[in-house]
C-alpha cells in the first residue's frame, strides 16, 4: 500500500475532537444502539457491536452507560430509532467526501448537512458518486516507539496486509474480516494502540489547493461537530496549517 490510509490526514485534529468527551460519548452510544438493534446484545457474536464497546471503553464510558444503550438496540428498554445515512459529496479543492451519519430524524439531517456545503460553493452528490473511490479496512495505530521488526512480526503474522510509518506512528492496515485477529494480536503483544477502528480508506489522494485549505479544514470541523454525523472520509492530501 501506499499510505491511503494515513490515520493523521483521514480525521482532522482527532485529538481535539475526542477531547469533547461528551460528544464522543453521544456518538458512540447511537452506534451501540444500532449495532445492538442489527447484530443482537452480544459482542462476541456481533463484530459491529464489540468495536462500538471497544471504542466505548477506550472513551472510559461506564459499563452501565453503554450497557443500557444496547438494551435499548435490543429493545429491553425502551429507545429512540435511528436511520442510517451514507452522503456522498465533493468539497473544497475536488477533495471527496463521505459521510456517516445516525439520525433520529432525516429531515433535520440532510438539510444540515447540504447547508455545510453549500457554504463552501459545494453540493451533496448522488449516490455512488464518490463511494467507489473508498474501501472499507481494518485500522490499528500503533505508537511510533515500536520497533519495525516488532510491529512487522506481530501484525503481519496475524493476518495484516501491510504496516507503514507516518507521523510518528505505524498504520497498520486489515481487511475488514482479520480487523479483530489482528487488534487481539496487537493487544496480546502489549504494543502500545493508539486507535483503531474500521475505516473508508480513499484509493486515490487529492491534493488539497492552499487556497482551498481553510475552507476545507473548516467544512469537516463543521460535519464532525453535529452530533448526528458517525465519521468523516475523505481523500484530501494537505500540509496541517501553522498554529
């Protein structure tokens, strides 16, 4: 591979995100939800659903917290239904993106989300007209520190399908049915995570004009601060601006 998965271009200022605690939580509870209402209450059985705990715990979510949320997906408790919603567009600079969300109401959404893009001279496009430009693959990020011949061994050994350094941290990349093998590899061998999740890995970069860079850093702050939007992908290759 050549690096289309970069973790540190794929999600803009991750750390400031996930810093909005609550937020995070909101988000993740919805995927709990769902995942718990398609796959059953059990995360052994249910691959979505273990991640969605997975990332919950790494979050410090209570066991209670999130335990009620897949109640409510399994329907012992009563809760809110969620519709899930794919869009697709091109941004600023030609940069495609897509667009996971969980909402409760569709007619709130998509409105929204149109508008965030019409600030920018830019429209939702019909579907299929990005998505075929990303893959769905497994993603485990490891600090930096560790060593290559460590990180080749573990990985690869476990079914990975590459591991590149960037930005001070190996990507390592799965098909989407070894995410796991390879996430509980990575684990048992202590290797320091520093995420890891199922991503929509784009096949081809675009390179980000520096005239369009504030606009475009600007629209995804917009899309990962409304609370019905899951993830945002996009293949925009760009030079973090300057604090």
């Amino acid at each position: 591979m050549s690096g289309h998965s970069k973790w540190s271009t794929i999600k803009h200022k991750k750390g400031a995100a996930d810093a909005k605690r609550g937020k995070l939580w909101t988000k993740l509870l919805k995927e709990i939800t769902v995942a718990a209402r398609m796959g059953g209450g059990d995360p052994d059985s249910s691959p979505r659903l273990r991640l969605a705990v997975d990332q919950a715990k790494a979050a410090n979510m209570p066991k209670d917290t999130y335990e009620r949320a897949i109640k409510k997906g399994t329907g012992e408790l009563e809760g809110v239904s969620y519709e899930e919603i794919l869009y697709e567009a091109y941004g600023p600079g030609g940069v495609a993106f897509l667009i996971e969300a969980l909402t409760d109401n569709k007619n709130r959404t998509t409105p929204e989300v149109r508008s965030y893009f019409a600030k920018f001279g830019c429209e939702l496009g019909a579907q299929g007209s990005v998505g075929y430009l990303f893959s769905k693959k497994g993603q485990v990020v490891v600090e930096g520190s560790v060593s290559e011949e460590k990180i080749m061994e573990v990985a690869l050994e476990a079914g990975a399908d590459d591991a590149v350094a960037d930005d001070g941290a190996w990507v390592i990349t799965t098909a989407p049915e070894s995410y796991m093998a390879v996430k509980e590899a990575v684990e048992k061998a202590k290797l320091p995570i520093i995420e890891s999740k199922v991503v929509m890995a784009p096949s081809t970069e675009t390179q980000v004009p520096e005239e369009k860079l504030k606009g475009f850093l600007k629209l995804i702050d917009m899309l990962e601060d409304n609370d019905d939007i899951q993830n945002v992908w996009h293949n925009g290759l760009y030079d973090e601006p300057e604090e």
